[in-house]
C-alpha cells in the first residue's frame, strides 16, 4: 500500500508540476527548462537566446517567482 501511495503522490506531482509549467509565459517556460531540465549555466542562456547576462538572470529570477506563485495557487 505505502509503494502505491508513493506512486500516486509522484504522479500527483509531475500533474501538478505540468499544469504550473503550462500557465507560464512561453519565455519562462523556456528560461526554466534550460537552466533546470537542461542543466545550463545563466551564461549559456544568455548566449543561446541572446540576452545580456543581466538581462537573463532577471528573467529567471521572473520565471522562478511566476512558477511559485502559480505551483502554490493549485494547493
């Protein structure tokens, strides 16, 4: 019983952590995938959208703070 719980508690997870994704921005969709999924540096975010490094670690920081605020809003 704990295995299937565990189970359901992960696929309720990766639901949510999908819905969140989705109601973001397309460019904060991206900036996160790249520095979190693809495992980028802010340098190579940049240099890949071509953004200025500022620029870049402003819009992560954005993206982070939206992903909250919306991954809190579906408990």
């Amino acid at each position: 019983a704990v295995v299937m719980d565990e189970e359901l508690e992960r696929q309720d997870l990766q639901l949510k952590l999908e819905k969140t994704f989705d109601a973001l921005p397309h460019d904060y969709q991206l900036v996160l995938r790249l520095k979190y999924l693809d495992d980028k540096s802010v340098q190579e975010i940049s240099e890949e959208l071509t953004r200025t490094f500022k620029s870049t670690e402003s819009l992560l920081f954005r993206a982070r703070r939206a992903f909250i605020e919306v991954y809190t809003s579906l408990t």
